[in-house]
C-alpha cells in the first residue's frame, strides 16, 4: 500500500474511535492534574494537563459531541477524587457534583472540537476556549467555584504566577494552556501559531525572572493565631455540654496566646462559644432568661445561663487588653420561640455568617457580614429561591444541614485598635470567599490602608481529607498573588498559616502549649506571627478578571460561529494535511468534489 493510502487509513482509525480516545484522553487529563495538585503538587504537569484534551478533540473533531462526552467520563475520576470528602457531608450529592464538574470539562471539549472541526486555522482559540469556560465556572455560573483552576499549582513558582499581579489567576491560566496548544497547532501545520504561542511561552517565565509586580514592606503586624480542632459532626449540632468543654479549652488558648503580646488575636469561623455576639440579639436572649442543661463532672445536673460563655469571651477580652477576630452569627430581629417537645427555637428576619471585632470587652458593633455564601453548602444556587424545593433536596441529600443564611450586603474591612493605640483595617474574607478574586480585590481596595486579610475559615467539613485542605490554602495564596496584600488564615481543623504579599508561605501551623509540638490539622494550638503589611497594591486590584470576561465572552461568540453555515471554499482542513474521508488525491478538482 502507499504510504499515502497508509495514512490516510490511520486517519480514518482515529476518527472511527471517539469514545476509546475521548475515555483514555480524560483519563490521562485527571491523572496528570492529580499530579500537578496537592499533595502530590508537581506543578510542572500543569503544562501538559490539557494536551490529551486537546488531542483528543483534535482528532475527534468530525464527532465533537461524542469524544467530549467521553472525555467526561474520563475526566470524572479525578473530579470524584478530588472531592471525596462531600461523601461525609452529602453521599448522595457526591455524584451530582462530580458529574457537573465534568460536565464543564465536556463543554469545554465540545467547544474545542467543534471550533477546530470548523477550521484549524483557529487552533490559536483553545486557550480562549479553555479560560472561557473556567471561568464560567469559577464565576458566572452557580455563584461561582473558583477551585482547581489550571493556575493554581504555579503558586510556587514566581516565575510563572507573576503575571497575575497583572491580569489575575485567570490570565494565568491562558498562558498553562499555551504550550500544549502549540503541540497541537505543530501537528496541525499551524506554523505562524506554533511561532507564536513558542514565543509567548518561553518569554512568560523568562520575564518573570526580571519583574516584581508586588509591593515592599516596611511594617508588621503581630497576630496570634488560634487554631481550633471542632470536629464538623459535632459542630452541626454543637450541644451545650459540647459548647461548654470547648469553650474551657478556648479560653486557655486565648490567655496563652494574650502572653505573646501580640496586636490582634484571631480565631476561626464560627466559633463563638455562644449563639450569638451581636448586641441585639444578646439583649433579646438576657431578655429570655434563656439557660442550657448541663451535667457537670460530678455528675449533677446545672443550668447555664445562654448568655455566660459569650459574657465570659467579653469580660477576658477586657481583662487582656487585645482586641479579638471571632467569627459566629448574628441576626437581624432575634425572636427566641418556645418548642412544643421542649427546648427553644432561634427564628430572625435574616441570619448572617460574621466576623466580629471585639474590643473594651463590650458586645461588637464592628462587624463583616460574609457577602459570597458557599454555594451547595450555605446556598444553594438560583433552588434557594424555592424554600419548598430548598426543603425538599436537603431532605433528601444533606439531612441535618440549614441553607438559611443571609448574604451580607457590603463589601468593607473591619477597624479596631492595637494595644498601643494604633487604628489598623483588615479585610476579613470568610471561608470560600478566600477563594473568590473579586471579592478579595473589592475587600482591600486599589490603595494602601488595609493592613492583611484575616480569613477566619472552618476547614472542619473536610474532615480528615487533608488533601482538600492543603487545596483550600493554595487558592487563598493567589488573593495575595493577585492584590499583593499579605494574608493569615486561622482554620477550625487546620491548615493555619501565614501567606506573604507574593503568596509564600512564610508561617503555617501552629504549636500546642500543653506540648510544644507542631500542629498542622486535626489539632489545635497556638502561633504567633509577624505579618507584613504591604506598602502598596498591583495592578490587578484596578483591572481585575478582564482577561476572564474577555475569554468568556470571546468563547460564546467563536461557539456561535460553529453554528453558521460553512461557505464551499472554506471547509474544515483535514488532519495533519490528509484528506478528508471520501477524497481522492488525484484526479478532483476541488468545485468537483463540493459537487
């Protein structure tokens, strides 16, 4: 045979087999994020991530729909693994969410495809392609979920993250995408691309060993950080008994961490020993005469008044002098009802996840209501709109669970004063919205006078799927990545630690007082740090995600033109200069074979 013929005969092989090569092709893309994410955390991989997605609709571009439904399967492995630890908060909403991250996978395949079946010519898309539908993910879409983006692993490589002070994690990704298209584009002939794209891709690290984007330091702020270990099952329905032990062992970390002397102690979401720090909604309970049952070591039973442990954080708070970050809940018209089996019952007009600034041991009235719920697991995207239905799948797929916050309504930092006098801000992501840039940008502003993010998280629900944690502190790095503004996150459970204005670690853990020894997760304990305060911002606080809107709007309008119809002269090139499937090399004119 030919070797022509032979070729030709190969290409035909290939695009008989879209679903073998959209399943292997997904499969090696999971195994090789696996391996560019935490814990195994070899960032280099990132780089070729996307190369057998990209083959893959390459050479199954004549079925885009079906090699990207495969590539989905495939994919569905990695996002299961990565997400492993939903199996402890909701089995039955592991699968959906597992099948709906892959399903974005599957589009942005399918996009792909049927881009580069329209024409080669427009290989130079599929980073555009692929930032497009990131960030349909991590933004546009089910309020945004910005984790396990392309970028990410880079965090520890300044060289390949600097552009982000730029044009943001986002724009980050564009570039990880770049070399792996040049592959495609140097199989597909695309010289002037495979030119550029090598271009791009060698000058991005290469100017990265020259520039600085982010700000200097010239001061520091002293922060203790307490590190709680609330196990999340016991946290769900935190008892009074619970609230009591915990609140014993609080109190000695917060006086150990008073002797370190610092300017601020912070410690994590939601660990108010009370119900609530806010003063109306204090007043309403005093008003109750509300108490709790408890049994004390000696086996006799005890009335608690609801009131006394938040009392008991006040009155330390004012004998030690320190201001406190403490995160718990207020509420907007606090009525405490009586149940018929027994008990009390806290309804409100809103209920709110917040950061509370305590100082002069008096109730907060500085406070940051968190604006970004966590979507599926404080809200549930466009079905919280429906209380019934709301009520329904809960019941059905997260028994235990309350979708029943509030978002707040301003993005603000929070101001208090350091035992020396100082007047400081401090922006207090909560949580997830660590994770969000637009949030963060928003919290610290285009100009100095935010000190450092504090985010207060509980990182509890992940249980002991360390994995998930280690993830959770990789996005909050790219916040200082992107702002250049240092950050300290103080996490129920762990990872505790402190992130520098180029988003190095420069501190994480804590240490036991009782031991001394280093506490990672699953423990808690006490750390002083030194956090710099950046004299400055980077660019990206004024630009923001443009690159991202650019990639999102740009990939709806390409996708669009896939739809329109194909002028005869302009049809699809076919695989690596072969003909396509019914063509003849000789002998057909090309208006022949339209005809």
């Amino acid at each position: 045979m030919p070797a022509a013929d032979a070729t030709n005969t190969s290409t035909r092989h290939h695009a008989s087999r879209p679903r073998l090569t959209g399943l292997v092709a997904g499969l090696l893309h999971g195994l090789l994020l696996a391996l560019a994410f935490p814990p195994a955390g070899f960032y280099g991989f990132v780089l070729i991530a996307p190369l057998p997605l990209f083959w893959a609709c390459w050479r199954g571009r004549d079925k885009p729909l079906v090699v990207a439904f495969w590539i989905g399967v495939g994919v569905m492995p990695w996002w299961g693994l990565a997400h492993i630890w939903i199996t402890a908060v909701s089995a039955l909403g592991f699968f959906p969410l597992a099948a709906l991250l892959s399903g974005y996978t599957m589009l942005c395949a399918w996009c792909i495809a049927r881009l580069l079946r329209r024409s080669l010519s427009w290989i130079w898309a599929v980073p555009l392609i692929w930032v497009g539908v990131e960030f349909l993910r991590g933004v546009a879409l089910f309020h945004g979920y910005p984790w396990y983006l392309l970028a990410h692993p880079f965090a520890d490589a300044l060289v390949l993250a600097w552009p982000a002070a730029f044009i943001g994690t986002f724009g980050v990704s564009l570039l990880a995408a770049v070399p792996a298209t040049a592959i495609i584009a140097w199989l597909s002939r695309k010289r002037t691309t495979v030119v550029a794209f090598a271009v791009s891709a060698v000058a991005w690290p290469l100017v990265g060993l020259f520039v600085n984007p982010w700000p200097t330091s010239s001061s520091v702020l002293k922060v203790a950080i307490i590190q709680t270990n609330v196990a999340q099952n016991r946290k769900i329905a935190w008892s009074a008994e619970q609230r009591y032990n915990d609140w014993q062992r609080m109190r000695d970390l917060i006086v150990h961490a008073a002797g370190l002397e610092p300017d601020v102690i912070v410690l994590p979401e939601a660990m108010t020993p009370g119900m609530t720090l806010d003063p109306a909604s204090l007043r309403t309970e005093t008003e109750e005469d509300l108490y709790w049952a408890r049994e004390s070591p000696d086996g006799v039973d005890e009335r608690i008044s609801a009131t006394m442990l938040t009392e008991e954080l006040l009155i330390y708070q004012r004998m030690l002098g320190i201001p406190i970050l403490i995160g718990g809940a207020a509420y907007d018209n606090l009525d405490i009802v009586e149940r018929e089996q027994g008990g009390f019952r806290y309804q409100s007009d809103a209920r709110y996840n917040t950061v509370f600034v305590i100082e002069d041991g008096l109730p907060p009235t500085e406070r940051y209501d968190k604006v970004m719920l966590t979507p599926f697991g404080e809200t549930m995207p466009y079905i919280s709109a429906s209380p019934w239905l709301e009520r329904q799948l809960l019941s059905f797929g997260a028994e235990g669970m309350q979708f029943d916050l509030a978002p707040g309504e301003r993005l603000e930092p929070v101001s208090m004063h350091t035992p020396s006098g100082e007047q400081i801000q401090l922006a207090t992501p909560i949580c997830f919205e660590a994770t969000m840039p637009w949030v963060c940008r928003r919290l610290v502003g285009t100009e100095p006078g935010v000190a450092a993010m504090i985010n207060l998280t509980n990182d509890g629900w992940f249980g002991s799927w360390d994995p998930a944690r280690l993830h959770h502190l990789l996005c909050a790095r790219w916040r200082s990545i992107e702002t250049g503004v240092a950050m300290v996150r103080c996490a129920n459970t762990g990872i505790s630690c402190v992130i520098d204005q180029r988003g190095k670690i420069i501190s994480i853990g804590v240490l036991d007082p009782r031991t001394s020894e280093e506490v990672l997760s699953l423990g808690d304990g006490v750390r002083l740090v030194e956090v710099p305060i950046a004299d400055g911002r980077t660019p990206y606080t004024r630009i923001g995600d443009i690159v991202g809107w650019i990639c999102l709007v740009g990939c709806g309008i390409l996708l669009g033109l896939t739809f329109t119809p194909i002028r005869p002269n302009n049809r699809s090139e076919d695989r690596s200069g072969e003909p396509e499937r019914g063509e003849h090399r000789s002998g057909t004119s090309p208006k022949e074979h339209n005809a």
